[in-house]
C-alpha cells in the first residue's frame, strides 16, 4: 500500500515538498526485521511485545523500519514520543550536554539544568501552593517514591488505588497495579498495605448503575461501604489515581466522579496521588490530565513523555510533604543531564508551537472520526478519550458488551500490516496515541487504514 499528500499547487519552479503517506516495500515484518526478530528472542527476555515493528529511524509521526517501510505511528513510543520523532529541537539539546557533561550524580551534587526543570513543573503542576520535585527514571520508580514520601509523613500502612489502574511493574507499584492478572501472578505477597475499589467505568459499570441516575456511587461507596466494613479510614495515607485508566482501557471517570472522591479523601486527612505518567505532559490536551476533573493533588506522578524520549521521571508534591533528614530516599541516574536537557527542550516546543491546543484540536477530530466508524462497525462497542488519548473497545455484541479480544488482536494486525502502528490496553481495546504534531490528514489517512483493517479482522472471524 502507498499513499501520498495531494499535488503541491506550489509554482513549478518550486522544489516538491517530499511525499508523505504510508510506504510499503515489504510485508510486516520483511526479512530483514524477521531477522532482528529471532535473534530478539534468542537472547531477550520476555515482555511485552505486541507487534512486529523494527524500528530503525523516526521522522516526527513516520516510522521507518529496516526494510524501509514507513508506518503512520499512532503509538509514540507508548506516548513517550509526544513532540514526535527527532525534533531538532530536543536532538540540539541532547547532543549539546553530552559535549559538555552527561552525569554527575544530581542527588549528591548540583546540576543547573535539573533546577531549572523542577522550576519548570512546579509551574505547570497544578495548585498554588508551593512545591517541590524528584527526578526519576522511569513511571514504576515515581510510584515508588510517590508511596514512600505519603507512607513516611501520614505513618499511616493502607494506600488505596483502583481496580483496572496500572502503576508501574515493581514491586511497591505492583501493589496497586490491577489491570490485569497475568501481571500480578506468582508475585505475591505484595508490598502490604494495597487495598483497592472497583474503578468508575461507566461503559461496563460494576453496580449496573446508569450515568448521572447513580448519583456516583462508584465514589460513594468508599465512605458509605469500605470505610464501614474493611478499610479503618484512619489508616490510609493516601489513594493513588489514574485522571484517565491508561492501562486498564483509557476509561475516563464521569464528570464528578474526582471531585466526590477528593471530598471524602480529605475528610479523613488522606492524600491524593495523581498517577500522570500516561496522561501527563499534555496527552489530554491539557499539562496533566487532572484538569479536566477539577481538583488539586498532594502528589503528581510523571514519566514517558518528560523526557522527550530519554529516561525519565519525576515526582512533584507539596513541600511540607518534603523529607526532613538525608538519606530516607535517593537514586543515582533520576535527573540525568542528558535527560533534563531533552526535557527542557521538550517543553519548550510543547510551548513554542502550542502542541497542548493541537492536541485538543486534532483530538476532538479524532473522537469524531472513531465515532464515525463506530457507525459502520458494529464491533466498536465505545468510543471514548480525552485530547489525544483515544480509544475504541472492540464487543463481540453491543447488547452484552462481550469482549472482542482475538478481534481486537487482528484489528491491530491488519493494521500493522498496511502501515498503521497501534497499540492495545484493557482486555479488548486500542488506544490511539499520535504525537502532538499530528495533522488531520495523518488522522485521516489512519482511519482509512483502520477501516480496512477492521474490515479484513473481520473475515478472519
């Protein structure tokens, strides 16, 4: 398959703009990737693999791979690639520190540029009170420290979390991860102290309520049955929340829901730890995803995208939650410079070409166009999302809302296949995750693909 831009109607004289479009010049994976493929298996562990993309350079949205494919990508790298591929922004950053210095142990010394950083989300995070930050490498390590910061200073052993939400992959994350089993097996015991509701998905809601008649009672129920039965309030330091389920199905909470949970959370000195590591950075068109919901957090979480693909994360939360002595926790690499500049320079393009309102713009495009399909596939059971944070869950039937996951698995194989990168999450959704710079023809030309692919997963049934 190939598709390129319409003609340029610039003069002839003019030199062509370069085409755009999906190419393909081998199937997926061609040979060469096959090749990376096996000796991948061979001598790497097992994780989470669920395509057969080898990647070899990036273009902004465009993936090329070693056969020379080029592939629409609506996965960013599992939305870390929020300003796309290469921009020469964030690579001039990169590679100026690395000339001049690329570690030197921010927690034991001083770097200008991690200061600065932190100057930069004390600004963005939401709340007027004063602030402070740590640097992370990774989502599960800003878990860990968002855990041992609410444990050291509530002295309190219960953090609450929800059923469907993913945290990171360590074992204090683990904890309170729950968005599928095969993640928690033959792990056990956990960290103690997790305890977990059941999350506010409306679509497949566990009290077979309906939407606003329920009066919220997903949140309710906290204080009305837990609170009553298993979970002494008084022993909670704090409930850890995702502001949209990344992992668990991109399922946003109903309008409410936050702020009479927040309610009940403070009734009993209890803090809030917004898990933005998926969400964050502009996704939902907005710096953190909590916005949208109407409250302030103790605690924000953040990772994927800071570091403008680089490793990194970060945990900002009010000061007075700040350690009192040294040592009660640290880390080597978070705050790495390479990482605080690619960090630095990607905010400043989020900024610079008002990615946060392409997001909502480009994203309020992309709801309609799933929706559209939605009419023509009577296995998209919903549709839902924020900014650029979308999904599709795929039903065997809309009546009983039966999982359509072995669909939803060749869904994103035809897509792959015609140049389209997607990834899942929950048990039979897509999400849909462009970087910001994406334009409405790349969302055009991907639901094209999506059409077809949906089509051909089809006939396979």
């Amino acid at each position: 398959m190939s598709q390129s831009a319409a003609p340029s109607s610039a003069p002839s004289d003019t030199p062509k703009k370069p085409k755009r479009g999906v190419v393909l010049k081998t199937p997926i994976p061609g040979p060469k990737a096959q090749d990376v493929i096996e000796r991948d298996r061979r001598v790497l562990m097992t994780t989470t693999k669920s395509s057969p993309i080898v990647a070899e350079s990036g273009d902004g949205i465009w993936i090329t791979d070693v056969d020379g494919n080029r592939l629409l990508d609506f996965a960013s790298g599992v939305s870390v690639n929020n300003v796309g591929y290469a921009h020469p922004d964030v690579v001039r950053a990169v590679r100026d520190q690395v000339g001049r210095l690329s570690h030197f142990a921010g927690t034991d010394f001083y770097y200008d540029a991690q200061v600065r950083l932190a100057e930069r989300l004390v600004r963005i995070v939401p709340g007027e009170f004063e602030k402070k930050v740590f640097f992370t490498n990774s989502g599960a390590e800003s878990t860990e420290a968002a855990l041992k910061i609410v444990r050291w200073h509530r002295q309190r052993p219960i953090v609450l979390g929800l059923l469907g939400a993913f945290h990171g992959r360590t074992m204090g994350a683990l904890t309170l991860t729950a968005s599928k089993p095969v993640q928690r097996a033959r792990y056990s015991a956990f960290v103690e102290g997790g305890h977990h509701i059941p999350a506010p998905t409306c679509y497949r809601c566990p009290y077979q309520l309906e939407y606003p008649s329920c009066d919220l009672y997903c949140a309710r129920i906290l204080k009305e049955l837990y609170f009553q039965t298993s979970i002494p309030p008084d022993d909670v330091a704090a409930m850890i929340v995702e502001p949209v389920l990344g992992e668990g199905g991109y399922v946003v909470p109903p309008k409410g829901w936050f702020p009479t949970m927040k309610s009940i959370l403070d009734e009993h000195g209890i803090l809030l730890i917004d898990d933005e590591v998926q969400a964050g950075m502009g996704r939902t068109g907005r710096w953190f995803g909590i916005e949208h919901h109407g409250v302030v957090p103790d605690l924000v979480t953040m990772a994927k995208a800071l570091g403008g693909g680089l490793p990194m994360g970060a945990v900002a939360f009010r000061s007075d939650l700040d350690f009192p002595v040294s040592g009660s926790h640290s880390n080597t690499f978070g705050g790495n410079l390479l990482a605080s500049a690619a960090a630095l320079a990607t905010l400043d393009v989020i900024e610079k070409e008002r990615l946060l309102d392409n997001a909502r713009v480009q994203g309020a495009y992309l709801l309609d166009r799933l929706r559209e399909l939605q009419t023509r596939h009577e296995e998209i059971g919903d549709v839902r999302g924020l900014g650029l944070m979308t999904a599709t869950e795929f039903v065997r039937d809309r009546r009983t809302k039966e999982p359509a996951v072995r669909l939803r698995d060749r869904v994103i194989e035809e897509s792959y296949r015609r140049g389209l990168i997607l990834l899942p999450c929950g048990r039979s959704t897509i999400r849909y995750i462009p970087p910001f710079i994406v334009r409405r023809e790349e969302i055009d030309e991907a639901m094209e693909i999506l059409d077809a692919a949906i089509g051909a997963a089809r006939a396979r049934e």
